[in-house]
C-alpha cells in the first residue's frame, strides 16, 4: 500500500489520515458490516442478491480526492468528488458501485478494500450504504 502525503508550498506536509486512524477506522467499519447486515436481514431490507452500494470518503485536500475518485472510476462505478456541504476544509467523494453481492464475505472485503484504497490516497472511508425497496411497489 503506497502513502499519499502531499507537500505544501511552504514545504510542510499534511497528512489527512494517519496510520492509527486507518486501523482504527478499518476494525470499525469491519465490525460494522456485520451488525448492519444482521438488522437489514432482521427487517427483510435486503437479500443476498445483487445491488448497488453508495460510498464516501473524506479528505483534506481538492487534489486527493480527485485522484481517489479517478482511481474509483476505473473500477466501473459512479463518483463524485468536491468540496464538503458541513466543513469548508474538506473534501468528500462519494459515489455507487456497480450491483454487488451483500454476502458479508464479499461486503466484509470491499470495505476493507475501500479502507485501503481511501489511506493508499490519504482520505477516509467513512462509510456506505446499500440501496433498499423501502417506500418502493414490489
């Protein structure tokens, strides 16, 4: 895994994630897949059956959020990247994957892999969430 820390002009460094917070974020949000789909299974929100998953991140910087949304498109899904609606100074990525299982294995490792890839470009992965038939005719 490669470190993103972008220099300043005045030669200081900034670091948005530091490597504590990346492992303390990636136990979090591996914890979390498990809970979260146990209450969506418990409500019949969703089956093991394929659906689109929304991510976001967040960092300090335009331009690391760009390349991690360049590299997020590449793998085929919807990202947009831009300035934060509650604090001026971040930035957010978000977007939709492609449909993908919800088996908590497959999810398990995307969310790791989303971990990586967000401390790989200095940025946080600060979650996701799937797209439900709540409200929807079946």
């Amino acid at each position: 895994m490669g470190f993103f820390i972008k220099h300043m002009p005045n030669g200081g460094e900034t670091k948005y994630v530091t490597e504590a917070e990346f492992l303390e974020n990636l136990q979090m949000q591996t914890f979390l897949v498990k809970r979260t789909l146990e209450k969506l299974h418990h409500f019949s929100v969703v089956e093991n059956k394929g659906t689109e998953v929304a991510f976001f991140f967040y960092t300090n910087a335009q331009e690391k959020a760009g390349e991690l949304a360049s590299s997020l498109k590449r793998r085929g899904y919807s990202v947009w990247h831009g300035p934060s609606d509650y604090d001026d100074k971040l930035y957010v990525v978000k977007g939709w994957t492609e449909k993908m299982s919800t088996d908590e294995e497959i999810l398990g490792n995307w969310v790791k892999e989303m971990c990586q890839l967000g401390f790989a470009y200095d940025c946080e992965f600060d979650g996701w969430e799937i797209k439900t038939d709540w409200g929807e005719d079946k």
